[in-house]
C-alpha cells in the first residue's frame, strides 16, 4: 500500500500541502484533522489510527515518542522528521516524493526516518 501523510502544526504549509497534492499524495494536516493544538503524542496517535505516516520538523519530541512507543511495544504508521527551515518546499516534496516511491506504508510501519537521508 502507497504511504499516505499525516502533516502536523508545524509542518502543515498549506503551499506545501498543495504541491504534495498536485503529485497525487494522499496527505491529511493538523487543521483538516481538527487537530490543532494538540499533544505530539496526539498527534502520533491519529496519524497511527488514520494509517498516516506523520510528517513533522518537531524533531527532538517526536524521536523521543518513537522511542518510547518502541520500548513499550506500541506501534505507530511511520514518522518522518525533518529540521525546520533546512530545505524548500519543492526539496522537501522532492525528498518526500523519493521516500514515497520507494518505501510503501507496511515497510514505514514503527520507522523513524530522517528526511536528509532521502537527498
């Protein structure tokens, strides 16, 4: 099955949902979702149950959450972290579109990736 995204507050730029959209991502942000203002942990949560990988720049909190996640044998859709502010909107779907073509949700399924890995 073809990832789809999950893009939370940080990372939902509407210019950047748009452009996914227009290549054919299924993607879904925090504010479509009524999820705004919500625990990262809330957010990891309704990507999983949704079948969504989630997209953030929220680094730091969301490495720990997979961790976390791992060691209590809780399973999670995929989690793709990337540094604010680092990389464009066309690099970051250019990365995004490279890890989409290559990987499909079952493989993303309790996966940390880290999109300058995908350059």
């Amino acid at each position: 099955m073809k990832v789809r995204l999950y893009l939370d507050e940080d990372a939902a730029d509407s210019d950047f949902v748009y452009a996914l959209r227009s290549r054919r991502v299924d993607v879904e942000s925090a504010h479509e979702a009524d999820m705004l203002s919500r625990a990262d942990v809330e957010h990891l949560a309704y990507a999983t149950t949704q079948g969504r990988v989630l997209f953030t720049f929220n680094t730091g909190h969301f490495c720990r959450l997979h961790a976390e996640f791992r060691a209590a044998g809780k399973p999670h859709a995929g989690i793709v972290v990337s540094r604010q502010q680092h990389y464009s909107v066309g690099e970051q779907m250019r990365r995004l579109l490279k890890l989409i073509a290559r990987k499909t949700a079952e493989e993303m399924q309790n996966q940390l990736e880290f999109l300058s890995q995908w350059g």
